[in-house]
C-alpha cells in the first residue's frame, strides 16, 4: 500500500468526495480529510491510501496542482503534510 497526500482542501471536501476523485487513478483502500477537533471544520489537507505504489504515483502526478471544489491542491507521494 502507498498513501498520497492532499494539501490546500477546500473546507466543503468531504472523504466521499475526495475517494471518487482518486479512485480513478486505482483501488483506494482509504481516505481521510483531517478536521479540526473542536469544529469538525476540515483543516485543508488529507490522505489517500492506494493499494499499490504505482497508483499512488500515478494520481499524484495527475491532479498535483488541479482544481478541486475551486482550489488548487498539492499532492504527494508520502504519508506527510503537503506544503
């Protein structure tokens, strides 16, 4: 398995809508946007988890710098916090 990370989500992404996005790139095992403890508001980043390496790069690649719910994201290949 490989995780991919997400920075720079909109507050209204949801897990549900960040898993469509990524699936077409390969089997998602897992998704989770982060969210503040106190507000349930999303903190803006989240992780993919693939099944395979070579899913991972490839959905990275793809939407590293696209749009999503009206903002550009920033993905990476890692388990880290995206700048």
């Amino acid at each position: 398995m490989s995780k991919v990370s997400v920075g720079n989500l909109s507050w209204n992404t949801n897990n549900v809508s960040l898993r469509e996005l990524f699936s077409t790139y390969g089997e998602v095992v897992d998704t989770i946007v982060m969210r503040d403890v106190e507000t349930g508001r999303s903190r803006g980043f989240g992780f993919i988890t693939f099944s395979s390496e070579g899913e991972a790069a490839a959905a990275a690649k793809a939407l590293d710098r696209s749009e999503v719910d009206g903002r550009r994201v920033k993905v990476i290949v890692g388990d880290s916090r995206p700048l």
